[in-house]
C-alpha cells in the first residue's frame, strides 16, 4: 500500500521515512471565497493542495494542510467590509457587495505571522525546503518575503515568482477559464456550469480572466501537468 502524502494523514513512522527520503513540504495557500456560481467557495486551496499532492506522489515530500486566512484588497463605508471580488472585477451593473460564503480575510501582519511560524516549526522538524502556493494575494505576500524568510530560517522556499523560471500555469485567474479548467480536471463534482449564466453577454459576478464557459477538464489537466513538471525542475536546481 502506497504511503499517504497528505500531513494530516501520515503516522510518525510513514512521516519520518517520507522526511527521509526527500524534505520538502507543499503548503497550500487556500481561501474560502467567491469563485464564481460554478465553483466551490474553497476553490483556491482544493487546486493548491491538488497541485502539491501531484508534486510529492512524482518528487517526494509531504503535504501541509492549507491555510485558509489570507490577505487581499480591502475597502469600507465604515460598517461594510469589502474584500476582494466584492468589488473586483466588478461590471457597471454589479453593485459592490459581500459575496456568499467569502470567509478569509486576514491582515497582511497576521498572515505573516502565520506563514513565518509554519516555517520555523518545520525548519525545526527537519525539512529543507517548503514550495507555497495557492489563493492570488496569499502567493504575492510569501514570494515578497521569501528571501528573507530563507535567510532568517535556513531553509529553501520556492514560490510562483521566487526560485521559479517562468510558465506557471495553474490560478492564473479568478474564477475564469484556468480555475474553473483546474477544478473540472480535479474536483468535477464540485462544479456545475450550468450556474453560469447561459446568456454569454451577461458576465458572472466575481469572475476574471477569459470566459469560464470555455474551460474543460482537459485543458485543467495540462496546466497541472506544466505546473508539476516546473517545479520538479525548481527542486533540481535548489539542490533539494
């Protein structure tokens, strides 16, 4: 019986071998927010986690549980909050407003706190390298402090634009054809396109990128497959 990757999964002695053979860990950087009608609301970390479980069942290593608090864009009237796709990507006809089930947001200084202590307790456990990933603001705020990180803790990070050569290809949107292709591709029972609207003159509310109409599990798996094989080579070249 293979060994479970995931974290969560793995008894000590499963954890101390896989941390043997390579010590890499994958941390998904989820949300729980707006993706579109189609799109389950934990979009961001279902494709982040998918991605690195692909990464470590190739390369090795071991998969962190998403962390699901992130920062983004924020503005308010003084009694509304809005975050993110409240009011991004917004059409003249969509008013701001809170979009269901959007439950995430973090200040930038707690989830760098967050980020930073997961880290230190894995530099403290052994593992040499950690590849983060995920929810669009989330990924921004680690590779702008990655190389700090590396330099205070010891450890390699590798992100979408730290240690990384270009063509990433998965989350490359909001909610539009690259996200909607990923999960098709991954989770197809979590979407149904037929909540989109049918009239493709009317834009979904919260969505950015080429139209999600177009996206197809066949186009999800190629950009899993760009994606894992690029950070293959970003492990090869970092030595870990």
């Amino acid at each position: 019986m293979t060994s479970p990757v995931h974290y969560l999964h793995l008894r000590p002695t499963q954890f101390a071998e896989r941390l043997k053979q390579r010590a890499v860990g994958y941390l998904p950087l989820g949300t729980i927010e707006w993706h579109g009608p189609q799109n389950p609301l934990g979009g961001d970390a279902l494709i982040s986690e998918h991605l690195f479980e692909r990464c470590a069942q190739r390369f090795g290593g071991i998969v962190f549980p998403p962390l699901f608090l992130g920062p983004d864009r924020i503005k308010g009237d003084g009694e509304t909050s809005y975050n993110g796709m409240d009011y991004l990507f917004r059409r003249p006809e969509y008013a701001e407003q809170q979009l269901t089930g959007s439950c995430y947001w973090a200040p930038e200084g707690l989830y760098l706190l967050m980020v930073e202590q997961v880290i230190a307790n894995a530099k403290r456990i052994g593992f040499k390298a950690i590849v983060a990933d995920g929810h669009g603001p989330s990924r921004w705020t680690f590779n702008a402090y990655a190389e700090r990180w590396e330099e205070q803790y010891g450890i390699v990070l590798i992100g979408q634009k730290h240690r990384m050569e270009e063509g990433w290809r998965t989350q490359m949107d909001h909610a539009a054809k690259n996200e909607t292709s990923l999960l098709l591709a991954a989770f197809p029972d979590d979407v149904d396109m037929s909540e989109l609207p049918s009239d493709r003159t009317e834009w979904p509310k919260g969505v950015g990128g080429e139209d999600p109409r177009d996206s197809s599990a066949e186009h999800g798996e190629a950009l899993y497959e760009e994606t894992v094989e690029l950070i293959g080579r970003a492990l090869e070249r970092a030595g870990v």
